[in-house]
C-alpha cells in the first residue's frame, strides 16, 4: 500500500501578483488539509 501523505488544498488564504521577466505572475496562499495555517505556503 502507498503509505505517502498525499498533501490536499484545503483553501486560499491570500492572492498576490509579483513581476518576473516583465511578466505578471499570479500567486496565491494555499493552506493545505491537516496543516497549521503557519505552514501555508505561497504558489504559483
């Protein structure tokens, strides 16, 4: 059996555009399922 923990998005918690190249780059703060909203982490 697979016993990896598959990491699930539970809800976007913020939305950011940052500029790379001369191109906008959307982001979004992503909580994920059995996580504490201090290991959110940023994603493009």
């Amino acid at each position: 059996p697979d016993m990896s923990l598959s990491e699930k998005p539970e809800s976007i918690l913020d939305r950011q555009e940052g500029v790379m190249r001369n191109k906008t780059i959307p982001f979004v703060k992503i909580l994920w399922k059995n996580r504490p909203e201090r290991e959110a982490t940023w994603e493009t």
